[in-house]
C-alpha cells in the first residue's frame, strides 16, 4: 500500500509573506472627525462607564479598530468598553465592549508627551452595535461608495 501526500499552492490566508498578522476583515481609513472614547465600567455596575482615555480612529474594520492617542506615559490597559463618536455629531455609539490588542509608541512630541497607536477588537457585538458600526462604516471611510482598504486582510 502506498501512502502519498498531494503538493498544492498556499492560499493568501495559509501564508504571509511579510510576516504581519493575517486580518479576517478589511480595515478601511477613517475620515478626519472620528474619535474613541476609551472607558471602564464601574466596578457596582450602577453607574455609566468613566471616560479613562480619548483618541483619534485611524482605520476601522468589523473586527475592531485602530487608533492614536497622546499619554505621558505607557497606558494602563484599564478599559473595557469604547464609544465612536464624531465631531459633525451625527454618529454617537456608546459602550461597544471592546479589549487592547497592541499599544505602542509612536512619536515622542516636544513637550515629552508620546504619541501612541493601539490596535483595538471588539467584544461580544449586539445586533445594535453591528448595525451602527456598519452604518459608521459606510458614512465615515474613505470613499463609502467604493471603499479602498488600508490594509488588504485575509479571512
């Protein structure tokens, strides 16, 4: 009896090239106006979450997000949940349950503050939740009609 093994070519998900991490959706740029509020939940559970940090959306994908805040130091990673909001103050989506991926430096600005960049998933969505950050997608990316990815992903 023979046993054999079949050669065949990598799919694009099987294989990274540039070694980076393979992303099961795409991330599309985030117009200028865009913002994260960074909270954490009140330990009781009676009170709304407290704003613990604030950023700027530098790309976004059903996954979750990435962003660039300033700190003076490293961030406590004391959060778990987010809100999108916009400076036009059309979209406003509150406590999205969310969890730190990657923080890092940036750029070290003049008065010794940091800027950072940290990459954001999303937690268990609600229906809700899905339906705005869809909707946030689609009015707030780089050319709703025919989005261009930042960064082509793979599922």
């Amino acid at each position: 009896m023979m046993i054999g093994f079949v050669m065949r070519k990598k799919t694009p998900s099987e294989s990274n090239p540039s070694g980076g991490v393979l992303r099961k959706k795409v991330r599309y740029a985030v117009k200028t106006g865009a913002f994260v509020l960074f909270k954490k939940s009140s330990v009781i559970g009676l009170f709304k979450p407290r704003t613990v940090q604030s950023g700027t959306i530098v790309n976004i994908s059903l996954n979750g997000i990435r962003a660039e805040y300033s700190a003076a130091t490293a961030w406590s990673k004391d959060f778990d949940k987010m809100s999108i909001v916009t400076s036009d103050k059309k979209i406003t989506i509150d406590n999205i349950p969310c969890k730190i991926i990657s923080d890092s430096n940036v750029n070290r600005l003049s008065d010794g503050t940091f800027v950072r960049r940290c990459s954001i998933k999303y937690g268990v969505l609600s229906d809700y939740h899905t339906l705005q950050l869809s909707y946030f997608m689609k009015a707030y990316t780089i050319d709703p009609n025919s989005p261009k990815p930042w960064h082509i992903e793979f599922a």
